[in-house]
C-alpha cells in the first residue's frame, strides 16, 4: 500500500502563486507516474499535471499549461505542483495520485491505484 498525504493548500488572491506538496510513504518503491487532479464544487475530477517516475515526462492540462508545473523528489518521496498566476477558476480540491502501472492514461483517474485527501485552494479575490 501507498499513503499520499498532500499539503500546501489555502487562499490565494488571482496572479499569485502557491506550491502544493504530496509525501508518499509505504511500499514507494512501487510507485510509477504521479499526478495532481483538481475537483470544483459541482464538477468532476479533473486532471492537472502529472510526471513519470524519475521525472524524464511530464504532463498537464491545456487549461493550466503554462502556468502548472508538477515535480517530484524521489529522495523525500515527495511530489510538488508548483501554481503560478493564478486564477478563480483553479478554485477546487487537489488531489494527489499515484500509479504502478508502467503504461498508463494520464488524465484517467481509473489508471491511478493511490490518492491523497486532497487540499483546498481558493481564491480569495
């Protein structure tokens, strides 16, 4: 078994910036890809971004590109989504999820065995 654990969330006025943290612990080793998906009230999952497992590829969204970055510290089995310009519509739940899977679907959550709790991010403009 994986635990992801993310932090890092909070309020954030549009065009400001904010790093989102995933720590796994547990059988890591076992870990692939990992991704970031976002849910807003009333809206599906979505995915974010994502990144392979020693960092080669990388992934996200047309909606954050540019702006989203995901990385990964496999010392500290942690994953981060560095959020710059922000804006109202990044208003939502992120989760962190993880996959053993060696071939895989990046936006499909079904792909992803291991989530976080997720952390909240809101826009306080």
């Amino acid at each position: 078994q994986v635990q992801l654990v993310e932090s890092g969330g909070g309020l954030v006025q549009a065009g400001g910036s904010l790093r989102l943290s995933c720590a796994a612990s547990g059988r890591t080793f076992s870990m692939n890809a990992m991704s970031w998906f976002r849910q807003a009230p009333g809206k599906e999952r979505e995915f974010v971004a994502g990144i392979s497992r020693y960092g080669r590829n990388t992934y996200s969204a047309d909606s954050v590109k540019g702006r989203f970055t995901a990385s990964r510290d496999n010392a500290k089995n942690t994953v981060y989504l560095e959020m710059n310009s922000l804006k109202p519509e990044d208003t939502a739940v992120y989760y962190c999820a993880a996959t053993e899977r060696t071939s895989w679907s990046w936006g499909s959550p079904v792909e992803y065995a291991y989530w976080g709790q997720g952390t909240q991010v809101t826009d306080s403009s």
